[in-house]
C-alpha cells in the first residue's frame, strides 16, 4: 500500500524541476516520478517543453512548461520569475530540484520557504573552469542554506561538497536502475538488429560509449586511446551512442572505426551488443551508464571520478578502473579487457548480481521517500507555510508576513 508521508493523512504534492531534459538526469527524473505516481503521491514536474516533458505526462504526472535553458545567463531572471508564478499555481508541500540550473533557479524562486532538496548530478563548480568556478562554488555555499536536504548520488561526490566547504544537510543516496530493462542479452543476435552494426562480424570486438557527447564524458580521451587499442587488437570497433555539443569535433577526430550512432530513446541494445562498455569521464556523481552495463551483463572500463568506485564491486577495481583523462591507462585497460573473453564474462556475471544487490531503482525511490517523509513530518504545516510565502496576484499588493525558514547547524548523512 502507499505510505502516507503528511502527518495530515494527505497525499503530499511532490514538484520535480530539471533542467536538463535528457541523459541521465531525465533518467532520473523519469523512474522517481514513475514510483511516486504508483505510491500514490500527487506529482507535477515542471521542465522545458521536450520528450521528457511527454514522457512524464504520459506517466500520469502534471507537467508544467518552464522557459528555461540548460546553462545559466542573462534570461535567469526571467525564468526565475516565471518559475515562481509556477510554483504559486502549484504550491507544492515539497520542491525537489534536480542538476545545476534547476537547482539555482529554484533555490532563488523558494528561498527556504518550503522543504527544497537539491539533487546536483556532479557538481556546478566541476564543470567549469577558472573564475566561473569560483563563482559557482560562491553560490553553492551560499545556497545550501536553502536547501532542507542535499542529495547526492554518491559519498563521493557528497565528499567533494564538503571539501569544497558546502555546509549542506546531506543525504546520500546511490543511484539505481530498471534491472528489467536493462538485462543480457545474446550479443550476436542484438547485433544482427542494429543497423549501425550491419556489415560488422558477430566475431568482431566491440567497445561501446553511451553518454551525451560533451567535454564531461571524455569521448576525446577515449578516441586519443583508440589507436593504441588497435594496435593491439585490430579488428576492434568502437560505437559512440549520444550525441551533444562535441559531435562533429569527434567525428573529425575519429577514425574510420569509430561508428556514431547518435541519440537513442534505449540505450539497452547497445549494452547487450557490446563485449565491453567504456565510460572515460572527467567528473561524475554516480554515472548511470556503468550501472545499466553491469545489468545487461557486460563489463566496463570507467574512469575514477567521484562515484566510480562506489558503483563497482570491489574487485572491479584492478581491471575497470583507471585515471581520467590518461588515454595510455584507458588503452591498456581496454585492450586487455578486449583480449580476454573469459574475464569479460566472469566481469558480467558478477556486475549484474552487484547492480541487482545494490543498485536496484526501487531501492532508491524508496530512500527518496524516506527523505521526503523526514522532511514532511518534521516541517510543519508546509502548505500553510507555502500560502503565506507564495501570494496569489490578488495579493501580490499585499505585505508579506512569511519569512524564510532558516538552516539550523545540524547536518546529517543518509546512507541506503
């Protein structure tokens, strides 16, 4: 039965805001909405118009368009206002706002007024460089104060918040998948269905990347391996799956063995077609893409950024781990793997029984209730304290007499 979370009896109105759309933070998004909609809980998602945005309403969800583009610059006013008007519509008992740019605005449009989790997805200050990070690193201290939990998908990445002297409330809670969805398959008929692949031996090997094609994932460290990989093995291919800002900087960089097979509304097949999964990234949370490999029962090679090595078993670490952005260790670890079939397949086996322990994504729907339950039973009267914050337009004349909640000093750490 679903659980009741207000200490009213009430179904909560739980509000998703994401900006970005797409990768794995709409994966995210997605799976959360789907479990709290089957836990009974009024759920509305407010995000640019997008598939995402379908997708959701297809679910069940409410979904609100938010005028809003994926990094922040001169129309953040502009969108922060119009997000308030949104969330005065709303007026949601919980905000729960996910990735950087949905995190501003709506830490800007809440002000603390009622529960807020924040959700980075990998840190603001880790995607930019020089003076822009600092600034970004100013505001996620500044920010935390409005945030009532800050979720992060990893110790590790919950780690780089404190180090980086962000005095959050913390919750840590690993990210999951759909171990149904994802789920092995035979390579050689999966291969036999993708077109990309025709013309390609069943014998061939075949490392495959599946993220969105961007300065984040490294797919130029990976194509700065690629020749060494084939020095050693010859006949192997590699398939980039995504597509983002880098896509024709890469493909002028890459050779003829390199296939693009662009964005994908399932990226499942491709795992099951892969003898090897490569994710060389610069900074994560908690990737999804390793995740949903190991549940089709393919191994990886991943790069040891934050998160990493909490979404491994432990001894994945001598042969799937290496450093970012060192092309050499991501070549040796590639080819080796490339060579060694029976190490490929104990890999497989032995991921998916971790993914399946661990990183199941109805474990972490329910952490994330628990942390919604912790904050709706301890927050008191949420709507009332929404109503006096958020006036209608009748009233938007009228003298405010709500007053943002304040942090206490008190954090915590969730761990599931």
């Amino acid at each position: 039965m679903p659980t009741e979370l207000s200490p009213s009896g009430r179904r909560p109105r739980v509000l998703h805001l994401t900006q970005p759309v797409d990768g794995g933070v709409a994966r995210v998004v997605t799976d959360l909405v789907r479990a709290q909609l089957a836990d009974g809980l009024h759920v509305t998602a407010i995000c640019p118009d997008s598939a995402l945005a379908g997708q959701l309403r297809s679910l069940g969800a409410h979904v609100r368009h938010w005028r809003a583009t994926r990094s922040p610059g001169a129309s953040l006013v502009r969108e922060v206002r119009q997000l308030a008007r949104l969330l005065d519509e709303v007026r949601p008992d919980l905000v729960h706002a996910h990735s950087a740019k949905a995190g501003l605005a709506g830490r800007l449009a809440v002000r603390g007024r009622i529960p807020t989790v924040f959700q980075p997805h990998a840190w603001s200050f880790e995607a930019v460089g020089g003076s822009t990070a600092a600034l970004a690193l100013r505001w996620e201290r500044w920010a935390a104060r409005w945030a009532a939990r800050v979720v992060c998908v990893s110790e590790a990445e919950r780690a780089t918040g404190v180090h980086a002297g962000i005095t959050g409330r913390w919750a840590v809670v690993p990210n999951g998948i759909d171990p149904e969805r994802f789920r092995p398959a035979p390579a050689d008929t999966v291969r036999a269905g993708l077109a990309p692949l025709a013309g390609l031996s069943a014998q061939a090997p075949l490392a495959v990347c599946v993220g969105r094609l961007c300065r984040q994932k490294g797919q130029d460290v990976l194509l700065r391996a690629w020749n060494a990989v084939l020095r050693q093995v010859p006949d192997a291919r590699l398939v980039l799956v995504g597509d983002g800002p880098d896509r024709d900087r890469l493909r002028a960089a890459a050779p003829a063995s390199v296939l693009f097979a662009g964005a994908v509304a399932d990226a499942s097949p491709w795992y099951q077609a892969a003898d090897l999964v490569v994710l060389p990234s610069r900074w994560e949370g908690m990737a999804l893409a390793p995740l949903e490999a190991m549940a089709c029962g393919r191994p990886v090679v991943v790069t040891d950024v934050d998160g990493a090595r909490e979404s491994l078993p432990r001894s994945f670490a001598a042969p799937c781990l290496v450093p970012p952005e060192d092309p050499e260790a991501l070549a040796g670890a590639v080819a080796a793997l490339l060579l060694d079939p029976p190490l490929r397949t104990s890999l497989g086996d032995r991921g998916r029984r971790h993914v399946l322990s661990l990183h199941d994504v109805r474990h972490t729907a329910r952490a994330v209730t628990g942390v919604y339950r912790d904050l709706l039973g301890t927050w008191p009267a949420a709507t009332a304290t929404w109503a006096r914050a958020f006036r209608t337009a009748e009233d938007a004349g009228a003298q405010r007499t709500s007053q943002p909640v304040e942090p206490s000093e008190h954090r915590e750490s969730i761990h599931s």
